[in-house]
C-alpha cells in the first residue's frame, strides 16, 4: 500500500509491539494499551504529533485508540477489530485467528511447495480474502512467517474492547469490508456503529477481511478520500 499513497503523503508503515519486526513485549501477557503505547512513541520518534492514521484490523483499532487519545488528524479503519461486547463474542475471532496460525505452524514445511500454485494460495487464504491467488507465492510465504512471529497473538487474552467514542475527535471512517468473515459488518460493524455514532460508514464490496490482497487500489482510494490526499499534495 505505501507506493500507492506515498505520492499524495509522507508515509510512516509502523510495526506494532509484539508483531514480526516490532518492538518486543515487556509486559505479560500484553495488552491493547500497550501496543498503543508503543505506537504512540513511535510517533513521539518520528515528530509526528496528529497524523492522518489507517489501519486494518488490530491496526484499525490501535488507531481509533490513538484518536482517541488526541493522536489523529484523521482515522481510516478498516473493518477494525475491538467492538465485541463479551467474551464469546471477542473469542469466537481470537481463537479462529489462534487455531489458524496453529495450523499454519504445523503445515509450514510444506507451506514454500504449496503455495507455488495459484488455487492452493486462493483457498488457503479464503478466511481473510476473496482473491488470494493474487498474491505471489513468496509473498504467502513472507505473510505466513509474520503471523508466525507475532509473540502478541500468541499471548493476548480476549479480556479487552473498543469502548464508545461520541464526539469524536477528528473524523473516523469505518471502511468494512463486505466479506470480513473474520469480523463480520453484520454483528462488530454493527458495534461499532453504536459506538463511534459519528463515524463515517462505507462499506468496500466484493473485498475479505484483509482488503488490501483483494483491490489494493480501492483501499487506497479509500485512504486518500479520508485524508484528502487525492485532491492536493500533504
């Protein structure tokens, strides 16, 4: 995605705490507010006071959590994670997410054979994507070994939820996708509706949870309307 917003705004791809690459986890076992302490420093670091936010997912919520401590200019969220209003309800993707890279991790060594075809790749990624036959095969295999490396998943308790939000701080939109099997619009973006009242609702069609696999250029036409990136140079 940067190379495809990067020419209408500076771009900063943070890494969250506990993700592959990203800053390691001090507490145990973690929590939200710790990976949005550390993406706060991040911004600290980069002199980056209220920069306009998008993420997806985990992503999406670290940047409403980031708005909502005055951190945001504006927040583009793709179907994020956070709105459930009990335990079931936040376990029934905590644990699909954990039975996956479980799966994921038993399968590896076959993982760099069988993502070399096109059809294997497309049902394989089905939970987060309509099209992933579109990803190359040593992008799969980069994607699977992330997933792998991310200590956070492996550790965090379904104990945590986006709380409401009314006013906002700056304008949120909720960009859902119209296949998040993982966090269905239906049910959490419905929460989250309720939640953030006055967010802007837009639904992204024939797109799976991970949106940006599926029509990259439709998430960043998505971003730029957010950020009015696609109007002038920021």
């Amino acid at each position: 995605m940067v190379p495809l917003v990067s020419a209408h705004h500076d771009v900063h791809a943070l890494t969250l705490l506990g993700h592959h690459g990203g800053p390691a986890i001090q507490r145990h076992p973690p929590q939200v507010s710790d990976v949005v302490d550390a993406a706060e420093r991040d911004l600290d670091d980069l002199g980056i006071d209220r920069p306009h936010l998008a993420g997806n997912s985990l992503g999406g919520w670290i940047a409403i959590e980031l708005a909502r401590r005055g951190r945001a200019a504006s927040v583009c969220a793709f179907s994020p994670a956070g709105f459930w209003w009990d335990r079931a309800s936040h376990r029934r993707p905590a644990n699909a997410i954990r039975v996956s890279r479980a799966l994921t991790h038993l399968l590896r060594p076959a993982a760099r054979f069988a993502a070399r075809s096109a059809s294997v790749r497309r049902r394989s990624l089905r939970p987060v994507a309509l099209h992933g036959d579109r990803l190359t095969a040593a992008q799969v295999l980069d994607m699977i070994d992330d997933s792998l490396d991310c200590p956070f998943m492996g550790e965090y308790r379904p104990d945590e939820w986006a709380h409401p939000l009314d006013p906002l701080p700056c304008p949120v939109t909720l960009a859902w996708a119209q296949f998040a099997r993982l966090i269905p619009a239906a049910t959490y973006g419905s929460t989250a509706r309720e939640r953030l009242p006055g967010a802007t609702w837009l639904p992204l069609p024939d797109v799976g949870h991970i949106p940006m696999i599926d029509d990259p250029d439709l998430v960043a036409r998505t971003i730029l309307t957010v950020t009015g990136g696609d109007a002038a140079q920021s």
